[in-house]
C-alpha cells in the first residue's frame, strides 16, 4: 500500500513517501527512506518492487554524479528527468523495472521543478504528482487545495492533510512518512510524520 506524493511551491518542491519496506502480507521495516538524494539539487521518490526501486535508483545516482565528475557541470532536473525517462524505455524493451518516480530539483535559471515519471517511461512536468494507493486521496487533497505560490509552511499543512487523509481512509494504512525539500540551499530531509517507531534490537 505504497505512497508517494510531491508537490512545487513557490521557490521549492516537497516530495513525500512512506516508509514501509512490505512483502505479501508482511511489514519487514517502518522506516525505509524511499526518497533519493541524486545531487545537491535533486530528489527522487521511487514506488515499486523493492529490488528494483533501490537498484534503479542507485543506478540513477551514481549515473547523475557520473556526469558531473566528466564534464564538471551536474544535469539539469530536465536533463536527468530525460535520462531517467530514456533509461526507462530502454529497459522497457528488455527486462522492464516495475518502478514509478517522481523526480523533483531546482536550477538556478529556472527555479523548483517536479517531474512525473511511470513505468511505461511515460514523462510529464506538474505541479503536483503521486503514485501508489494513497495517490487517490492526495491527489484529491492536492486538487482541493493546492495553489502554486505556496510557502513551506502551508505546502507542509497540505501535505500533513493528505497523511491524515491516507490514514484514515486506506484499509492497510502505512503508519510512517518522510518528507524531503529542494530549494535554493539544496535537497535535504525536511521532517518524518511517524505513528509507529521500529523496535530497537538489544545488544547481545
């Protein structure tokens, strides 16, 4: 019962995931971070098979840092969005990754982005995005609610609706959430919503 959603405000985008690592009928963890740091600029939600969700997005990684070593430039969100999209495809014809992202960054010249990737490598640019069953009710929330000039604060009150919203209305909700920001100072984790905490194991 994954959930992933994003959003861009005015100077920032917001992406939001749960933290459940799942399996059949199973919670093996509540505090998985499903939302990769790429570059100092960049996040990148991933829903999906767990394998594939950690694999791709490592692949993306260190593809992106890659770039940045060779030429001495980092991508652009647009760019490493079209080479997200194209590693997709490719993969599409071969042995497909069962994995949907929403990428999110922010470039000097043109400000927050949020792209909406699936997938099928299907790519669009929006304002706000989600995938997973939780997606029904915040992309509810989200349409309701959201404006595109949002300050931090009231994008977080948004977003803490549509946690409210998943959990109350999915049958098998996924207790935690983590947060992640991209504005001008970087991509960092911003704050987790959690109503479970994982046990600690005790020393032998």
């Amino acid at each position: 019962m994954e959930s992933v959603f994003g959003l861009v405000g005015k100077g920032f985008a917001l992406v939001v995931a749960d933290s459940s690592a799942v399996h059949s009928i199973l919670v093996h963890k509540s505090n998985e971070d499903k939302i990769m740091i790429l570059d100092s600029h960049k996040l990148m939600g991933a829903s999906g098979e767990a394998g594939d969700r950690a694999q791709f997005t490592e692949y993306i990684q260190k593809n992106v840092a890659l770039y940045q070593f060779r030429n001495g430039i980092p991508l652009t969100t647009p760019a490493a969005a079209n080479f997200t999209r194209g590693e997709l495809a490719t993969a599409l014809r071969k042995n497909p990754y069962m994995v949907n992202i929403i990428l999110a960054g922010y470039d000097k010249e043109t400000g927050p982005s949020l792209y909406f990737i699936d997938y099928i490598a299907t790519l669009h640019k929006v304002d706000k995005a989600a995938f997973g069953y939780g997606s029904y009710f915040s992309l509810a929330m989200m349409d309701r609610h959201y404006r595109n000039d949002m300050s931090v604060e009231e994008a977080i009150d948004l977003i803490d609706k549509c946690i409210m919203e998943i959990r109350s209305r999915l049958v098998v909700a996924p207790p935690n959430f983590v947060i992640k920001i991209v504005d001008k100072d970087g991509a960092r984790e911003y704050a987790w919503r959690e109503s479970i905490k994982d046990a600690s194991i005790p020393a032998a």
